[in-house]
C-alpha cells in the first residue's frame, strides 16, 4: 500500500514529504531494520545502490549515519542525531548530507496493523526547496520498496 503526501508550496518553508506503508511484518522486526546497522546496510539505499557503512545509535543524542554507494561509484553521505527515541513507535532524526549546510528531519512511526503486520509513516520535513524534496520522495520510495522486499516471499 502506498500514499504520498506534500507540503503546499515553498513560500510557507515548511517543505516536507510523508509517506505511507504497510509491510508484512511485525512491528519488532520492521523497527530493527531501522536500527540495526546491518539490516539498515540491506535496504537504506534507492535503486542499484548499496549502503556500504552504517551507524544507528537509537537513543537521543546517538548517531545516525548512512554511507551509499551508487553503481558508478559515486558516494553519498548522510548524518544525523536521534532527537527522539520510542521503541517500536516512533523515531526522529535529523538528516544532513555531507557537504551541505541544510538539516532536515526524519521521522519514522510504527503502528502495528492486523496479523503481524506494521503500518510505517515516513515524514521527511524541512527540506530548502520542493525540488530537493521531489529527489527524496524518489530516493524514500525506492528504499522503502528494498525495505517491503526484506519481508517478500
């Protein structure tokens, strides 16, 4: 199941994105894929690219860090600070791509849906500009179908 929301325009500078999935597994597991380096090493990075280097320290204050790597060898950069930690509900973390000034905000929800299922909301907000947005509903959505796929027959 797939839903995408958008913020109305950059005039308000509250651009952000949510998206919506319910994954066929139970909300424990859905949420050690978000903390845990090596699951987050399976599936935290869109299309043909691999995440090669992964921190989660899910307690406020911890490190969030995902290091990509894309086919070509281009190399991609994320960092972050867990800013609130709710096993197995919720988690929030800024997000910053190396080499740019601009911190965004993550935050991942976790509600448990019939039959060992889990109802994900991703909201990716403060983003500069609704084209930096549109990248990473792009980037999200193919994670999160690498995400559905842990758990895919």
């Amino acid at each position: 199941m797939t839903e995408f929301e958008s913020s109305a325009g950059a005039a308000e500078r509250n651009i952000y994105l949510t998206l919506h999935r319910v994954i066929d597994a139970p909300v424990e597991a859905v949420y050690a894929a978000w903390t845990e380096p090596e699951m987050l090493r399976r599936w935290l990075a869109p299309g043909n690219a691999t995440v090669v280097r992964a921190v989660a320290e899910p307690e406020v204050g911890g490190t969030f860090l995902v290091e990509m790597r894309g086919a070509d060898g281009r190399r991609w950069l994320t960092r972050g600070v867990y800013r609130d930690v709710v096993p197995h509900r919720r988690l929030v973390h800024t997000w910053r791509w190396e080499g740019s000034e601009i911190e965004s905000l993550v935050t991942v929800e976790f509600e448990p849906e019939s039959a060992g299922r889990t109802r994900l909301t991703l909201t990716h907000a403060r983003f500069a500009e609704d084209e930096a947005r549109d990248e990473h509903v792009r980037g999200w959505t193919g994670c999160l179908a690498k995400l559905e796929a842990l758990w895919a027959g």
